[in-house]
C-alpha cells in the first residue's frame, strides 16, 4: 500500500533538539564552565606561574612574599629587565635584594649581565646552562638535587635554617679565577643547592634549590628561615621573573629585516603573472542563455508513453501491477476498508460484495501472471468486471472509471 501523505520522514529541527536536549544541555554547561575558568584565571593581580610573588597554588611563592612584607620588606614584583630598573629608581638601591628567575631563558646576555649591577644582593634561582657562563664563570651544572640538608657554611641564612629538605638543581665549582672565593653551601655528593660569590660590594646568590620558595613546601624544616633570611636580607625585594617583555627589549628583528632586498620585488612580478595568466586563460562569460518553462504534458499522454515502455519492454506484470494498484485501492473505497488494508483483506470483502469465490478475486487482482498480450487485456478487463460489479451493488454510486481516449484505464 502507498505511504500515508501526513507522514514525515525527515525529523523536523524541534525533533532534533528533543532527541539531544541532555547532550546539549551538558555541552552548554561545559562551555560555561570553561568560560569561568579563563575569567577567573585571567582576572584580577592573581598569578599561575611557578615561583610567582602572586601565585597562592603550591608551585607558587605568595607564602614568602606574605611572610616576607608582615616583617617589613616591601616586595615589588616585576616581569622585565626595564620593570626592574624603573622599581628600582623609585627606591633607595644600595639597600635592595633582586631575585632573578628566568625559567624559560627569555633573557639575553647583556639583560643577564645587566642583572647583577642591580641592587646590593642579586638571588638567581635554578640558573641553566644558558645563564651560567654569564652570571657566575667557573660554576657549572650537576644535574638534579634533592632530600635533606644540613648547614654547613657560614652563611647566615643557611645557619639561622640549620637543616632545609627541597629539591631542584646542583651546582659545582668548575674553575678558579672569578669562583675561587665562592662559599657552598647544602651540598650533598659533590653537588651543593647554593652557591654564594662576592661581587665587589654585593653578592651573588645560586639557589639550586628553587622549591624552598615554594608555598607547597615552605614549611618544611627550615625551608622558612633559608628564604626569609636570604631574601630579606634588605628594606626592598624585588621579585623578577622574566617574560615575553624581555624579548621586545632585545630588539629581535622583523621578517621584514631578515628578508633579503630582492624578495618583495620578485613577490610582486609572481602576483602579476598570476593575474595575467588568470585572465589570459580564464573562462570567458559568453551572453545570457534563455532557458523555457518546463513543458505542461496531458496526463493521457505521460501514460500512453509509459504504456508504450512497458510493451516495449515486455514488462507485462509491471503494467498489470500498476492497473491492479488502482484497482485495489478503489475496491477498497468502495467495500469501506480502509487504506491500511492489505490485498488478500480487499479480495475477501470483494468476494463477499459481489457473490464470487475468493480464490478467483484473489488470482484478478494479485496472483494470477500474464504469459502474453491477450492475457493481459483479459485480466485488465476482469479488473474492470471486478470493480462494476462491486458498483452495481451500490446503487448510485459508481466507482468504475473513466475509459481513456484509447480504452484503456485512467
């Protein structure tokens, strides 16, 4: 039977927000909620960078800075070489501690260099390899270090500390020279967490041992007394962790400077000949094609040209089946079935209609096969039989149709 004509088979945009309401409600949600997040992270003077004086998570290092400032050093962070001058022209110099951290080796020689003239004691915490050669010739590097220490120099803060458990990176003297009068302290196989050299009047410190900054492991031992001690040694901290704006001091050229005079030139004359060889070979747009209104086809005409395949094609069932759809659906009208009714269903109420027996209703309008063309017009004929015969019990109302020009069915 043919599909009913209200029936929708593609699912309407309501349907599809019925079906995903939970998965839409949950994306959305999740949108939200990382929108939050990057406000929340990206709003206020709050910090996420490890050893930040801002940073209050257990990498960061505002526990120092807090205990650092109740105790009267006033702690200034900064995030570039210019900052920390422009900090340090507002304060009185000669009594200023700078702690220098430069984890992603943002920072060129000469800002390295400038770096230890600032203040009176520069702290550069876990320096690489990049930064040694610069800031203090004759130490080098001896991979991580970690577990408990104890003091063993004479400096104040590791004395007022007596033992620090922290971890990070070692440091060892390489050579005499500028590290002869180098103080180590911390050490543990060879490799020592700190490392103190004079510099004419100020001081140079290596803390190997970064995590001791750290709000996570501030209170450990006396992890506290080494960083309080070492870095508030004077009335001003200046807490410098490079970044992005160290690289725009250094002046680093543009593509433009790095491009050699010849290429803008030669860019030019491609793009040139691009648009040249895009007009020479392009398609041209010849004058406006008038295109006719589709072609209005009788109905009789559409059919006796489908007729004519089908004889063509000797596709006699396929034109039987076509005529017996018709059929049924009338037959069905007309016993008062309804159009969900199947073949065998109408054949019955047919049969019953009309007096007949049911197997040969059955045959007209479903079983029987035309085998050539005789038998074809015979069976069309009985299809018409079937339906005025069921009229014929219904006076007044036909449902025989109409013959065509050629005598065939509607």
């Amino acid at each position: 039977m043919s599909v009913a004509a209200d029936e929708i088979l593609t699912a309407t945009p309501r349907a599809v927000l019925r079906r995903n309401a939970v998965l839409i409600v949950v994306a959305v949600v999740a949108l939200l909620g990382v929108i939050v997040i990057v406000i929340a992270r990206n709003s206020g003077s709050v910090s996420h960078d490890p050893l930040s004086a801002t940073n209050p998570a257990p990498e960061g290092s505002m526990a120092v800075v807090r205990v650092l400032e109740q105790h009267g050093v006033h702690v200034i962070p900064t995030d570039s070489l210019e900052a920390t001058r422009s900090a340090l022209a507002e304060v009185d110099s000669s009594d200023a501690t700078v702690m220098v951290y430069d984890p992603q080796s943002l920072m060129t020689p000469a800002q390295r260099g400038a770096v230890l003239s600032l203040g009176t004691d520069v702290v550069a915490v876990e320096p690489d390899l990049v930064a040694l050669p610069d800031l203090a010739p004759g130490v080098g590097l001896t991979g991580q270090l970690a577990g408990s220490f104890r003091a063993d120099c004479s400096i104040e803060a590791v004395q007022k500390a007596a033992a620090v458990s922290a971890s990070g990176i070692g440091f060892r003297i390489t050579a005499t020279g500028a590290a002869r009068d180098a103080v180590t302290c911390l050490t543990k196989q060879g490799a020592s967490g700190l490392v103190v050299l004079p510099r004419g009047g100020r001081t140079l410190s290596l803390l190997g041992l970064g995590s001791a900054l750290q709000n996570g492991t501030i209170a450990t031992k006396g992890d506290a007394a080494l960083a309080l001690n070492l870095l508030g040694a004077h009335r001003t901290l200046v807490w410098y962790i490079s970044s992005y704006a160290d690289l725009q001091e250094g002046a680093t050229p543009s593509l433009a400077d790095l491009t050699p005079g010849w290429v803008t030139p030669l860019l030019i004359l491609l793009g040139l000949a691009g648009i040249a060889a895009a007009i020479w070979r392009g398609r041209r747009f010849g004058p406006i094609v008038i295109e006719n209104l589709p072609v209005v086809v009788r109905a009789s005409e559409t059919m006796e040209g489908r007729a004519r395949l089908y004889a063509r094609a000797r596709a006699r069932l396929r034109a039987l089946d076509a005529l017996r759809i018709g059929t049924v659906e009338r037959l069905a009208r007309a016993v008062g079935l309804p159009r969900t009714a199947t073949v065998s269903e109408v054949s019955d109420a047919v049969a019953a209609v009309i007096g007949r027996d049911g197997g040969g209703v059955s045959a007209i309008l479903l079983d029987a096969v035309p085998l050539n063309d005789a038998e074809l017009v015979r069976l069309s004929d009985e299809l018409l039989r079937l339906e005025a015969d069921v009229a014929a019990t219904r006076p007044g109302r036909s449902t025989t149709p109409e013959p065509s020009e050629n005598g065939q069915h509607g």
